[in-house]
C-alpha cells in the first residue's frame, strides 16, 4: 500500500527560521543514509533545541522515504503503553477486526519506507522496547528520536545536540563575524521580532554577546531573553538574569506548556527524576563551574541520607542530560552542570531546606583540598597541584565566601571565621604564584570588624601563627621597614625564595648548598617569624617588603 509521491506532508511547518546546525544537521543526514543505523536518538538538555534540529533533518530526508517522514508528538502522553496507539493513530491506523493495533502497525510498516520521528521520548522511555521490535520486523523502518535521556537499546545511535556556538566575550570579533555565532544570530533574530529596529552595534555588542554566555547558549533561554527588550534595554537586561527562572518566560500560545517558560522546561526533567535522583541532582547544584567525583562522593558521605549509589546516580544524571562530563587529555573527568540548570537545583535545595548542611559541606571538602594543596605546592607535585587549583577556583571562592559570611555571624560564627581564615592562609601561596593576591584582601568588612570577639564569644582555640599572619594589617606605605625579626642574611635568601614559589631542591641547587641545610634555614626562620607553613612566611616576607 504504497504512497504516492504528493501524499500531504506529515511535518508540522515551523513558524521561524532554521539557525545554524549546519554540521549537526548534516552529520545526522548521513547516518541515516547508512544502511546500518535505523535508530539515531537526539539527546540533550531542555531547551537545547533537540525538535527544531530533528524537523529540519526530516525534511531533508524527505526525499529518502518513499512513504514518507511522519512527526509523532509523544509529549501529551506519559503511559508508555500509549506509544504504540499514539503512532498508530498518527498514521491513521485504527483497532478493527482481531487484530490487535500492535499487530496492525507491524503490518502496515512492514514492506514500507518510513521514517518515524518521535518526539519527546524522555517520559515514556520504557517503551523503547516497542520501537526496538518494530525495528526487528520492519526492515524499511527508520526511527529518529528526540529525548532528554537515552533508549539504551542495541540498535541505538545517540547524537548529543551541542548548546549554539558562543563569542568570548573578552575577545568580541567585528560585528559581521560576531553576528555569525548561531547564539547572537538567534538573539538578533528573535529581538528584531519583538522590536524590528534592533540592531547589534559596538555599543551594545559586548552586552549581546554576555547575554548569550549567562544562558549557556541554549536556544529556548536565548529566545526567552530576547522577547524581553521589548521593554527592558539590553543592560537592565543582563543584569535581571541573576533571577533568570523567573524573568524567562512566554506568553506564545502556540507553544507547549513545558516549554513555555525556562523554569517549566528544567521542572519537565526534575519530575521525571526518583527521589534519590532528585536528591543529588540538588546536592550537585552547590559545585560551581563543575567537579570531579571525588568530591561529589565526599560531600554525598558527609552528609548521609542517600540510598542511591553516588557513582550509579551520576551515570543516570548524566543519561538524562541534566549533567555533562568533560576531560582533557591527561586530567581527571569533571562533572558540569549548565548554569540555567543548576539555578534550577540551587532553588530546589532550598525548598528542600538543605542548603547550610551542603554548604557546610561544601566548604569542609575544599578547606581539606587547599590545605592538602598548601602541603604539596612547595613539593616536586607543585604544578599538577597549581593547576587542580586553578580548575577548582570557583568552588574554593564559593567556599571562602559562604564561610566568611556564616563567620560574620554575631552568635555561632565563630568556627566559620576561622575556617575561613585557614581557607586564607592556605590558598595565599597559590594566589600569590598565580597573580590573585587581591582575592585574598578583598574580605567583607563584618567578618573581621570584630574577629576576635566573634572567637571569643565561641570560645575558640587561639589562632595559629599563621592565621594571625593574615589577620595582622599590612605595614604603612611609606616609611622604612621593620627589621627582619632577626633573621640571618642567608635566611633572608631562603625566606625570598620560598615567597617566590621556589622549592627545596630549586633553593638548594641556586645556594649551591644541600636540601638539608635548606630545611634547616626554614624551620630555623620559620621559628623567629612565629609562622608554621610557607604561606605564611610568605605573607610576612611580602608585608615586611622584602621581596
């Protein structure tokens, strides 16, 4: 019962343009030219765009199926006993006779060439045995998926639909070549919709190109954002994205429920999560610019409560598009969480009233982690710790500020003060060797305007040497500087070099003397100066000017 070539068109007409995707889109086109592969499956997170890309690749493939391209909309439905009637009665089949409809769309596929696009696949996904035996017994059959979450049959091939191409905003390209970035060019293309004499300009170039970045380059959120210049200016803009759940949202009303807004697409995925799939989906959400998962199982086991698997949950986050890994060559795996994303699990953990015990958490595992680093850096393993610093720098900073405000705290923030204070001492030769010294100076004014009393008042241990060392003011500008604490002139060397960064073989070898006599001079000057690590004594050797 074939269909003749001007049977109507079985793919919903798409009200705007097609953007960017070329090399996605043909990529796919040819693995369904292969004769091997008849299930390529779409994934990726809400909003990324997973229809669009699929429609426009069906409509290519048009001319390769003789039977033609069917759209089959599965987002309405959430049993999965109703996929098989759902593409039945898409393709006009209906219960009749004895035959169950099963048994009907077996036969009315069997000799014919189609391509079956089926959308929104995440909700039902355990029927992805009912399109695996159609693919048995059809052998003209071809079938593209769109799901947040992979089928995990045999015959699958998963194609990841990548977020749209992003400038560097601290290295914006002209105007024409920045307009070519499928990110701007959507932005530009929905907010001339909203007010058609927008135009990108030098002004307001970067402000465009920063818009997209904040949200993650994913087509849902930049459409979203753009509508709004209707009545916000590009600026005001930017800046409302801080709370962009609730300021991304549409009144189209040609457009589906879960997408309708940015918060209604992540709450599509959330739901489909179990409870303890939920609960690390929220726990991930206080990591920030990723992890690796060591930590997320250190935080996971401080704070107890979980049944699921830590690496078992990963793996599924990470199915269900809600987590991505990434690795270059020779580093450890991390885990990311798109920005809009985690926005999403920040909000969900603290309805969940959750947010100080992983906080707290948060900031032990990487007090523990700095502290390690502070005992390595001056070691043969400085660099791969430099740069496992470097790749944690956003959660060491999140850390130190969440514990510098919980020790500003008039009543019980005296053990935070001085974590964070250890947190500061710690990460002091790192700054100082990576040029972010000002990150260490730059406190909150409450957390040290009463310090001592804040200690006092929780009766805490006395500060370390060390921890005073940074506490202490800086010397005057102007003036000439104390006496070295009456340091010998070839501790002085050695105190110069150790602020330098310059290990115990690298001073020994300069000195022309042994790693011995070099580990004499530092427990020697380290004794005079009251200070116990090399952070430390650097902070001294910096405010006593002696660099």
């Amino acid at each position: 019962m074939a269909q003749s070539a001007d049977f109507p068109p079985h793919l919903p007409i798409q009200p705007t343009p097609f953007i960017g995707r070329e090399k996605e889109v043909d990529a796919v086109h040819h693995l369904f030219l292969r004769e091997d592969v008849r299930l390529v499956t779409l994934t990726g997170p809400g909003g990324v765009g997973k229809t669009r890309m699929a429609l426009h690749v069906a409509e290519q493939l048009r001319a390769h199926f003789a039977d033609g391209v069917w759209f089959v909309s599965l987002a309405p439905i959430s049993d999965p006993d109703l996929v098989i009637p759902t593409i039945a009665q898409t393709l006009g089949l209906w219960e009749a006779g004895e035959r169950s409809l099963l048994e009907q769309l077996q036969v009315f596929l069997r000799e014919r060439q189609v391509l079956l696009l089926l959308d929104n696949f995440e909700q039902v996904v355990r029927a992805a045995m009912h399109v695996a035996n159609l693919l048995t017994i059809c052998s003209h059959l071809k079938v593209l998926v769109t799901s947040r979450e992979v089928l995990h049959v045999r015959a699958e091939c998963e194609f990841t639909v990548p977020k749209l191409s992003l400038p560097d905003p601290k290295r914006l390209p002209d105007l024409v070549s920045l307009s070519q970035y499928e990110a701007v060019a959507l932005f530009i293309q929905r907010a001339q919709a909203a007010r058609p004499e927008f135009q990108v300009t030098n002004a307001n170039a970067p402000v465009v190109a920063e818009i997209c970045v904040r949200l993650d380059g994913l087509p849902l959120a930049v459409e979203l954002a753009a509508t709004r210049i209707k009545l916000l200016p590009l600026r005001a803009l930017l800046t409302r994205l801080g709370q962009r759940l609730q300021l991304l949202t549409s009144s189209a009303r040609d457009v589906p429920a879960h997408q309708q807004t940015l918060r209604n697409t992540i709450q599509w995925s959330y739901d489909l999560l179990d409870a303890q799939e939920q609960q690390l989906f929220c726990r991930l959400s206080v990591f920030v610019s990723g992890c690796t998962l060591e930590a997320v199982e250190a935080i996971s086991a401080a704070l107890g409560n979980a049944t699921l698997p830590v690496l078992d949950g990963v793996v599924s986050l990470i199915d269900k598009n809600l987590l991505q890994q990434t690795a270059q060559e020779g580093e450890e795996i991390r885990l990311l969480m798109l920005e809009t994303i985690r926005e999403y699990g920040w909000e969900a953990l603290a309805e969940r009233q959750e947010r100080e015990a992983i906080q707290a958490a948060h900031a032990a595992y990487y007090l523990a982690l700095a502290e390690e680093a502070e005992r390595a850096l001056g070691g043969p393993q400085q660099l791969l710790w430099l740069e496992r610093l470097e790749r944690e720098y956003d959660n060491l900073h999140a850390a130190l500020h969440w514990l510098r405000l919980q020790g500003s705290r008039v009543e019980g923030g005296g053990e935070a003060a001085e974590q964070a204070l250890r947190l500061e001492t710690a990460l002091s030769w790192f700054w100082i060797m990576r040029g972010y010294q000002n990150d260490g100076r730059r406190r909150p004014r409450p957390l040290f305007l009463d310090l001592e009393e804040a200690l006092s008042a929780q009766e805490a241990e006395p500060m370390s040497p060390s921890t005073e060392a940074w506490q202490s003011p800086a010397p005057p500008a102007r003036g000439t500087p104390p006496a070295p604490a009456g340091l010998t002139g070839r501790e002085v060397e050695v105190l110069r070099l150790i602020a330098q960064g310059w290990t115990d073989a690298q001073i020994a070898e300069h000195l022309v003397i042994s790693p011995r006599t070099v580990n004499h001079h530092t427990t020697s000057l380290y004794s005079k100066l009251g200070v116990s690590s090399r952070a430390a004594a650097t902070r001294y050797a910096l405010e006593h000017h002696l660099l």
